[in-house]
C-alpha cells in the first residue's frame, strides 16, 4: 500500500498566473497566481462539542493551524475556514469552498457535478453532498493501482 506509485499528472495552469479563479468565488480580492494564503481550517465537530460543553481551550483549538490537514469534505456539512494574506490578518475572511474547488481536490474536472444525467443544472447544495459522499479519484487511482499490481504479479507467478 505503502509502495511509491506515478499519479495523475497536474493539470496544465490557465495562463501566466496559475489556475483561473473558481467559478462563484464572490471576492474580487481572491486572485489567483498572487501571493500565497494563509489558511486555518475549522474543525467544526469539535467547535461544537467544546462550545455545547463550554470548554474553551477546546474551542480556541478547533480553529486549526495552517499545518493541519483540510477536514475532510462531508455529505452532512460544508467547512469553513479562515483566508487572509500573510500581514493582513484583518483583510481576511471566513469562507467556504466553492464547488469548482472542492471538484479540484476531489480530482474532478472543473463542472464535472454541475449537471445531472439528465442534463439539468445540480442545485450548489446538492453538488456539496456529492462530493463529501465520493472518495477522492487520485486516492481511488493508487489504491485501484496497487490491486493490479498484487494481482498481476499473482498471474505472473501461477504461469
């Protein structure tokens, strides 16, 4: 499992500037291809539990480090999270994930849960449930990855 594998390559950047902005991102101070965010994910299962049982410590430690991991997307729940520049804590803000984001980390194509099967526009709400219920498309890749591998060496060896 363990066992280094090539993965999807990145997708080429848009232009000079990186990737385009996401489609819905309602902040024109969010530009692309500039300096780099500074980003603290909130950990809003265990906002809540510390603030039902008013611990505050626990509170204070649910807003994340921008080491930390981004939580992981869910069905149930959109996360939100802290953005500003580096020396501009008081020009942040608190934001979700747009949907073309959360295509990106999930290995989708951009639009790729904007329309159903029926060609019918998914409602933003709905795209959000999608994704928090699907597994990760590089994750599924290397795992998919190391299963042929194991079996075709099993093939190999029974010939």
């Amino acid at each position: 499992l363990f066992k280094p594998r090539p993965m999807l390559p990145l997708p080429p950047p848009c232009g000079e500037g990186g990737r385009a902005a996401a489609e819905g991102d309602r902040t024109a101070s969010f530009e692309t291809g500039r300096q780099i965010p500074v980003i603290h994910p909130f950990q809003c299962f265990r906002m809540r539990g510390a603030a039902k049982r008013q611990e505050k410590t626990a509170f204070r430690n649910s807003f994340g480090l921008p080491t930390d991991p981004f939580p992981t997307l869910l069905a149930s729940d959109v996360t939100p999270f802290a953005f500003w520049y580096e020396g501009d804590p008081e020009g942040g803000c608190i934001r979700f994930l747009t949907e073309t984001e959360s295509e990106r980390l999930m290995g989708l194509p951009e639009g790729g849960t904007k329309y159903g099967a029926d060609g019918v526009e998914i409602r933003p709400l709905q795209r959000y449930k999608a994704l928090g219920n699907a597994i990760a498309l590089p994750c599924a890749d290397y795992i998919m990855a190391g299963i042929y591998e194991v079996l075709a060496d099993r093939a190999g060896k029974e010939e």
